[in-house]
C-alpha cells in the first residue's frame, strides 16, 4: 500500500489503471471501444431495468416524431395554402383543409409535453443506474437529499430547453433559403426555387449538428451535478466547445452500434428486433455516460473507485 503510485485509480479486484491528471483528456475519455465494452459490464448489472427503459424511450421516441411529424404537416398545409396563385397556371399540391383539424392540433402539444416528461424520468432513472454501477459496483437509482421528481422536473425543462436552441437555430439558418424558396416560387422560378433549397441544406444541417451537440451533455450534467437547466445548458455548451470532432466520432460508432444490433434482430426473423434493439440502445446510452463520467469525474475524488474493469465484458 506504501509503494502505491499517486493519481491511481483502485479497484477491488487488484486492478490499477493509472490517469495523468484529472479530469482524464475529453478525447481519451470518449473512446468508442472502452465505453461499449464499459456499457456491456454496466448494462449486465441490470438487464432488465435498463432493457425496459430503453424500450420504452424507444417508444416514447417513436410517438413523439408522429405528434412532431403531424404538427409540420398542418404547419405546412397552412402555409401552402397561404401562397399567392403562380404564373403559367402552376399549382401546388394541397393536403386539403379536412386533414386539419384543430381540435386536434390542441392535443398535440400536451401529448408532446407529457411524452417529454416521461422520457425525462426514465432518462433520469437509467443516468443514475450507470454511475452507480460505475462508482459503487452496483445498480441503483436513489440520491440522498434529491427526490426523482425534482430533478425530473428540471431535467424535462431542460429537454425544452435544448430542443428550442436546436429548432431556434434550424429557423434562423434556413431563413435566407426558404425567402429564396418563396421568391422563385411567387415568380414562377423552378431554378431560383431549387437554389433556395440548396441553400437550406447547406446551412441548415451543419447548424442542426452543431447546435445538437452543444447540448448533448446536458441531461447527463444535470443529473449527475444537481444544477439548473440554464446552468446546465452553458456547461454542455462550455464543454462541447473545442470537442465537438469527439462527440461526432463517438456518437456516430455509438449509432452504427446501435445499427448493427438492429440489422442482428432483423435477421432473426424480425422477433429478435424487439429484443436486440432494446438491448443495444440500452448499451449505447451507459457508453455514453461512462465517457461523459471519465472526462468530467462528476462527485469523484482523486482516488475514484472504477470496479468495472478496462475491457470487461459479461461473456
């Protein structure tokens, strides 16, 4: 114990791995390869906690497009319909005022917002299950002092929060398109119309991906430092600055994981999809937060406990 060597990670089963400084390098910590290994120790501590949460996020996922994907439609047809009678007799389809019912429309934001509030909880609840295998060896999803629907409160205004800045952002990059959209459709232009969409792509999707990984950490910052949504929102941003090739490489492994454990369930017969994909997404999200703990060392001292060992895996 006297030889010990400083800034030593100790493990129970003898193992040390040693850090040169703390926090670890932002690039050393989000390393693909590690964290899904890391993931896989981590999601095999509790299988069918994170399983079912992942499946129901997935879910939650997935209803929370059709209502987004609804709302654009009516926006749209509104829009079109607003659009002044073209020269040369061009028309534009409409989607008919009958698929547009308000009635409806006002439904769609409190489902929107109650589907926010429960992937808020169940984010909450699989954040804390990853660092408490993590740092303690063994899952669970309680705090001391930090009940879950506090944290779960702010942690759904952060989600608002984040997806109006990447929205926001959207709107204020493809402005200058979408007015050359309208000007070569209002003058009959197919080329101006098409240049104006051009236009949209090329300013619109770098943004969308910068914007989205300035607060990707975000949720995992809140959770595991107890800070406001706004404070959280400045940290991600804070920390993505200068990290953002990181993040696009360790997300992008993480998706092709993802991906790849999908196309396995696919090719059992379609049936295997319900459980691979579960499985996977649960996987991907403890690498992430593995990597994200690494880099910020959040509630760690200098000797910070780490039984999960470099590499292990549950087969």
């Amino acid at each position: 114990m006297g030889c010990q060597r400083p800034n030593t990670v100790v493990v129970p089963s003898v193992l040390q791995v040693g850090f040169k400084g703390a926090p670890v390098e932002f690039e050393r910590a989000f390393n693909p390869s590690r964290s899904v290994r890391r993931g896989w120790a981590i999601w095999y501590r509790a299988p069918v906690v994170l399983s079912v949460i992942a499946a129901l996020v997935i879910v939650i996922g997935l209803l929370a497009d059709s209502l987004l994907r609804e709302i654009e439609v009516s926006a749209i047809s509104e829009m079109v319909e607003r659009i002044p009678p073209l020269p040369y007799g061009v028309t534009i389809p409409s989607l008919g005022e009958s698929q547009v019912n308000p009635i409806h429309l006002l439904l769609l934001g409190p489902s929107l917002l109650l589907l926010v509030g429960a992937r808020a909880l169940f984010d909450l609840v699989s954040f804390r299950i990853h660092k408490s295998v993590l740092i303690k060896g063994q899952p669970s999803s309680k705090r001391e002092g930090v009940g879950v629907v506090h944290v779960a409160g702010k942690l759904f205004l952060y989600y608002l929060m984040a997806f109006g800045a990447v929205v926001g952002s959207i709107v204020v990059a493809g402005s200058l398109g979408l007015v050359v959209i309208f000007s070569g459709v209002n003058s009959g232009s197919a080329g101006v119309a098409l240049v104006g969409l051009v236009i949209v792509l090329l300013t619109v999707l770098p943004v969308y991906v910068y914007v989205n990984l300035g607060v990707c950490l975000g949720s995992r910052i809140l959770v595991y430092g107890d800070v406001s949504a706004v404070e959280a929102l400045e940290r991600s941003w804070a920390l993505a600055k200068g990290n953002r090739w990181s993040l696009v490489v360790f997300k992008l492994i993480l998706s092709a994981f993802v991906v790849a454990g999908g196309l396995v369930g696919l090719l059992l017969c379609g049936v295997g999809l319900l459980l691979s994909l579960p499985v996977v997404c649960a996987v991907a999200s403890a690498a992430f937060s593995e990597a994200f703990i690494l880099a910020t060392r959040f509630d760690t001292s200098s000797e910070w406990r780490l039984p999960i060992e470099l590499g292990e895996t549950p087969f």
